[in-house]
C-alpha cells in the first residue's frame, strides 16, 4: 500500500526551508517604491575601460525593482573587447515587450549601474586570452535570442531566461545563475532538455515550472513552480528561494 509518510515529510521540509528562504530573501531587499526617482548610479564595482584593456566578461545580478526583488533577481551581461574603450551592455527590458517592442535592449553603457536601486554584485568575471571569441558568440547568441518580443515575469521567458540562453551558447563562462534568478529554467522555444547554463551538466524543465539539473558547476536543483532549492557540494553552498545562495562566499 502506497504510504504517503514520506511525501508529507519532503513537504514539510521544503515548507521549512522556503520560510528560511523567505526570510534571508526579505532581509536582503528593500522595496522601492517609486521606479523615477530609484537610483541607477554605478557601483563602481566594473574594470575601468580606460584602464584595464584586456577583454572582459562580466555578468551580473541585482535584486528585481519593487515587490519582485523579495523573490528573485534581473540578470545581465555585459562585455568589453581588447581596447574597447566602453562596456556592451545585453539585457532584456520586460516592458518593452509589452507595448509592442523588442524586450532586448543592446547598449553601451556602464556595465555595473544599480538596478532602480538595487546593487548589482558580479556573478561570473572572465578576461585575457580567449575572451574577445567569447563576445563574438555573446553577441551571435543575444541577437538570435527567439523569445526577444515576449515577456513573462514568472516563470518565464525572462530577463534570466534570456542569460541562461547565452550562456549556453558560450560554455566557457561556466555560469552559475543564483536560484532567485527566476527564468533560468524556462528552456527557450518550450524544449523540456538542455544543457545547464554552465555547460557542466543537463536539466529538464516543464516550461520552467517543474524541473531538475544537475552539474559540475550548479550542484543539484530541484524547480518547483519557479523557485529553485538544491545543493552546490562543489562550493559547499545549499540554494534555496527567494535567499539565493547560502554558504561561503
């Protein structure tokens, strides 16, 4: 006879741990309230053109502006090619979208400025040797990005959606996306299997509500109804929503 003992248990653990989650997650965002007069000022956090001339790749993640960044974060990428004296900035832009325009925005602007307030921190830094090929196929990968005019907050296709796709394409960026970053599971034009964003392993997603990965890079994840819990024995780190990553830094 089926026993349902074990079920409720795993239930009430993920209960646990999402009300843990929920609690770091608050404790880490403050809302703002109106999106005018939130800061976009840089951090100063990015390498100074001008100064660093190796190429660069940076892509980072900021808390999401207003109620959304208690749940998860808005992710981008940002690239620099030897001598580059700017930053290219590739991000998608939901409200765009939503009156009629491409939601993927390229731009050259400072690539570390806050997120309607929100610091950005850097979540993967690559430069030197090999980086100006990697822009080229950053920047082939955004442009064929096939969900450019759609956009969902939850589960997807997102701003993260989007990041995760690039990075696909360029395996050598080794990303791991944070579990806040809601999105990353939607696997772009409805596919149910696909390499990790790093490139270290595979996944399966059901439109990004219900899915499971694992890799050198992620660990393993477990995606219910968008919000993400797992492991990263490799960083000896646990993932939980809403809280990201908790572990050494």
């Amino acid at each position: 006879m089926f026993k349902a003992k074990p079920l409720r248990t795993v239930a009430k653990g993920l209960f646990v741990l999402l009300v843990v989650g929920a609690a770091a997650g608050i404790g880490k965002h403050t809302v703002m309230a109106d999106w005018r007069t939130a800061s976009r000022e840089p951090l100063g956090i990015a390498p100074d053109p001008a100064v660093t001339k190796e190429a660069v790749v940076q892509v980072y993640a900021a808390r999401a502006f207003s109620w959304r960044g208690v749940f998860g974060v808005h992710t981008w990428i940002a690239a620099k090619p030897t001598d580059a004296d700017a930053f290219t900035v590739y991000e998608i832009i939901g409200w765009r979208a939503r009156y009629g325009g491409s939601a993927l925005v390229i731009t050259e602007k400072e690539p570390d400025q806050r997120w309607f307030g929100a610091e950005p921190e850097i979540i993967a830094d690559k430069r030197g040797g090999g980086v100006d090929d990697m822009i080229k196929r950053i920047d082939t990968a955004a442009r064929a990005y096939p969900h450019a005019t759609t956009y969902t907050v939850w589960p997807g296709p997102n701003s993260n959606t989007f990041t995760a796709h690039v990075a696909r394409a360029v395996p050598e960026l080794a990303l791991d996306l944070p579990p806040t970053a809601i999105g990353k599971d939607y696997l772009p034009e409805g596919g149910f299997a696909a390499r990790t964003p790093s490139g270290t392993g595979y996944q399966l997603s059901l439109f990004g509500l219900l899915g499971v990965m694992a890799g050198v890079e992620e660990g393993v994840e477990i995606n219910i109804l968008g919000l993400t819990f797992g492991i990263d024995p490799k960083d000896l780190a646990i993932k939980l929503p809403l809280a990201g990553r908790l572990g050494p830094s």
